[in-house]
C-alpha cells in the first residue's frame, strides 16, 4: 500500500517533490553544522538553552503563515489553542533553563 501510494505520490509531484525534499534535507543539515559549530565555541547549556527557544519561532512562522498565506498552512488559532500553544512554549523553555542551570 505505501509503495503504490508513494509511486502515486511522485507521479503527481515529480520533480517539485524531489528539490523540495532536496532543500529541506539541506536545511536540516546546515542546522546541524551551525548547533555543532556552536557547541564548539560557547557552553553546550546556552547553546541548548537557545536552541530550546525553537519551537517559539516555529510558532511565529506558523502564525505569519496563517494570517498572510491561509492556503499553504491550516491551523487553528482559537483564544484557546493560542493559550495552549504559548503555555507549552513556555514550560519547554523554562524547563530547558532549569536543565542546566
């Protein structure tokens, strides 16, 4: 079932699919070099402190790409779900900092 879907999936994508998942895998790369640059050249915990600040910007992009792009991202952004959001950022950061602290 997965292969079909997947043959499916390519044929109707092609070559978009392929340098889309090409620049993706790249990104995630250069992501990995830089973390690892900087674990060199600073204390491992504020790299990790910074970097547990990810999910925040993640939240920022997603809610850009709500307002001014609705057709690419769907997500739901109640009163409630935003709350939610916001708390859960937070407590991932907070609890990062007290890690190592």
């Amino acid at each position: 079932v997965f292969r079909r879907d997947f043959k499916i999936f390519l044929k109707e994508g092609g070559k978009n699919i392929v340098i889309l998942n090409i620049f993706a895998e790249s990104l995630n790369v250069l992501a990995r070099l830089f973390f690892n640059f900087a674990a060199l050249l600073v204390p491992i915990a504020l790299v990790y402190i910074v970097s547990s600040t990810q999910p925040f910007f993640i939240f920022l992009y997603a809610l850009i790409l709500f307002i001014f792009f609705p057709k690419i991202k769907s997500e739901t952004f109640t009163r409630a779900d935003i709350i939610l959001k916001v708390a859960a950022i937070c407590i991932m950061i907070v609890g990062s900092g007290l890690l190592f602290l």
